[in-house]
C-alpha cells in the first residue's frame, strides 16, 4: 500500500437511521410548506448557477480548481475577507442555484468575524433548504454551524487516503472504496442534529448529508499540481512526511484520488432535480 494510503480498521460503524432527517427513501427532502419557493433555473433553459464561498486565506487556487470541476456557472465569494452573498430568505436577492463552500486554513471554531458571519449566513441557507457542498473547511463549517462538533487532531491528515461509502446517497455517488486527496488538521466529531454519515474513514467521518447539504471531508476538486501545492507549502509536517506524501502521489495515488471528483456531478445533477435556487420570476413574485 502506497504512503499515506489507510485502511478502516475492522469495527461496527453505527449508521444513524433516515427516520428524523426529513428524506424520503429516494432521498429527496420532506420540504415543510414555510419553505421559500425559488423559480427552477434549469426548467426555463437557464445554466445553473452556483455560488462558491471562498474560505481559503489569500491567493489560492480554489475559484480556478473548482471551476474546472463544475459546468455551471460559479461567482465566487471571498468570504475569508467579510464578503458574503446576497441573503438568502429574499428570493428576488438570490441569485444561485446552489452553494459550494471551499477549504480553508482557518479553524471553523475560531472565534473570528468572518466565521461568525458565515455560519449565520449558512443557517437561513439552510432553512431555505437551499443546497450545499461543503468541501474540507466547508465540511466542518457545516458540522459546526448545525449543532455538529469539530476538534483538532493530534496529527496533520495530508496525502491520498482510503475512504469508505456507509449508504448510498443521490449527492455522494460512491458505492465502493475510492481514494481521496486529504489535507486537514481539524475533524468532525459529532453530526449535527438529523445528519447521516455517508463514509468514513480510518480517522473518523469522511461525508455526512443533512437535508439538502452534503460536505466531504477530501478535496474533490484538487488535481496533482494542487496536490503537490499544498504539499509543499505546509510547514507543519516534516520533510521525511512531506516526501512519502510525494511517493504516494508518484505511486498512483494522484491519478486514483481524481476519481472524487464525481461529487461535483452529483451535485449539479441534485441541482437540476431540486426546486430551490435562482431568483423568484415575476409571476412567482407576483
């Protein structure tokens, strides 16, 4: 097995049950009758729109690695400097189909202005039944902001790691082991409150859905030249960590771990099913 590749050690996970998280068995959401109605984008020929919160800290390659990935549309914000998208309980002030939240290197429990801000905003998206992916920080931002608990870890997660499916799921379309390029120091501990854990991995929860949100702890949307980016710019790894990361990569680990990138299609696909997103038409405002 190549460096930095891990195998889930042999033990029962427990699955929380669908019963209380609103889904119905095709896992589409029971949307309560307060929910705010948004015109269906795809239905009038409109390319999907998708709203990315930039969390990363300076120049970073996150809008372009995520843009690659996606086929609709995206206007990215950089919420890391206090810019957040329009509200979401105004129909006519929202204009995206969909949200994706990126990584960081912020924790999501500092008590920052910008996290403060964001988390609040994350909460009317979500009450708005609005759909998101929350990517590695964006992941545990979702966890935190839900009532979820994330922690540090006592070692840097970095390099192409073995994750497990627990359930199939329309927004995670993975049934079998797949890699997955990992680089983070924090974790979730604790779903929030009607989550459902959609993989693991040997350190614990690798996705979770809770109502029309999904996050994943890997990085999807990360090719080899992100890889060895963010690689070779961590300073809190040694250099004997940094070079097994690199052989891991060299030994098949890079091209294995783009294969988790189809959770950008699964998305748009919940997207294009799901009737919230895009501003209201007139006759819906009407």
């Amino acid at each position: 097995m190549a460096a930095g590749k891990h195998r889930v050690p042999a033990r029962p996970i427990p699955v929380d049950s669908r019963a209380d998280t609103g889904l119905s068995a095709s896992g589409r959401v029971n949307v309560p009758d307060r929910r705010i109605h948004y015109a269906t984008a795809t239905a009038q020929g409109v390319t999907q729109s998708i709203a990315v919160l930039d969390a990363s800290i300076g120049e970073t390659p996150t809008q372009t690695n995520i843009d690659r990935e996606v086929t609709a549309s995206t206007t990215a914000y950089k919420i890391s400097e206090g810019e957040l998208p329009p509200p979401v309980e105004d129909p006519a002030a929202w204009p995206h189909d969909g949200v994706i939240i990126s990584g960081s290197e912020a924790s999501v429990y500092d008590d920052t202005p910008w996290i403060n801000q964001t988390i609040a905003w994350l909460r009317s998206a979500h009450t708005a039944h609005l759909p998101v992916l929350g990517i590695c920080w964006g992941h545990q931002l979702l966890a935190q902001a839900l009532g979820g608990r994330v922690v540090g870890m006592t070692e840097y997660e970095l390099g192409p790691w073995e994750i497990y499916p627990l359930v199939e799921d329309p927004l995670f379309p993975f049934a079998e082991p797949f890699t997955a390029f990992e680089t983070h120091s924090d974790r979730v501990i604790e779903l929030p409150p009607g989550a459902f854990p959609l993989a693991v991995s040997d350190t614990g929860i690798q996705a979770f859905r809770v109502g029309t949100a999904v996050g994943v702890q890997f990085h999807p949307e990360y090719d080899r030249a992100s890889m060895e980016w963010v690689t070779d710019k961590n300073d809190d790894i040694t250099a004997e960590k940094r070079a097994a990361v690199h052989d891991a990569l060299d030994a098949g680990g890079a091209t294995e771990a783009r294969a988790a990138r189809a959770v950008f299609g699964a998305f748009e696909g919940f997207l294009e099913d799901w009737p919230v997103g895009r501003a209201a038409t007139a006759a819906d405002r009407a």
